[in-house]
C-alpha cells in the first residue's frame, strides 16, 4: 500500500521510496477542475494540465506514467483504499 504523508505532501510506495511530492503553484482544489470526458481524470483549465486520479492506481502504474510524464499532476484522497497516511520522513 502507498503511503501519503499530509504534512509534506509526499507520496511513497511501499519500500518508503519517494514517488512524488504533490504541489500545486495555483493552490487549486479538486472541485474546481473539470471532468474529462471518457476518464477519470480531471483538467486545470489555468495551466492546462491534466490531473490524474489515483484512487485505482498502484505505486508500479504510477511510477511508469510519472517516468513518461515527470511534470504530471495527481490527486491523492484522504482515506482512500490504496493509501494510507503516514508521518514518513525520507
């Protein structure tokens, strides 16, 4: 299982290894962006950015679209199945 740190925003898998530290310049929340059509994910109409959902995700496929899309934006939920908060210091 993941594990999402809410103090620093940072994601790791379950070795404790870093995936992604979550930042948002814009400070936009989850319910100002709009669906896109035909998936789960959702777009930052103020810098275009396409903003994927993690909810079904596993650290392995995460990993994989953040090789090819280093910039990409995520979503993490709190209490979501596939992670669990932790108080992890890298």
């Amino acid at each position: 299982m993941m594990q999402f740190n809410p103090k620093t925003k940072e994601l790791f898998d379950e070795e404790g290894r870093l995936i992604k530290r979550l930042e948002c310049q814009l400070n936009k929340q989850w319910d100002e962006f709009g669906f896109l059509i035909g998936t789960k994910n959702r777009l930052c109409t103020s810098c275009d950015s396409e903003i994927m959902e993690t909810v079904f995700e596993t650290s392995e496929s995460l990993r994989s679209h953040l090789k090819s899309h280093p910039n990409a934006c995520i979503h993490i939920h709190v209490g979501q199945k596939n992670i669990r908060l932790t108080h992890h210091v890298g």
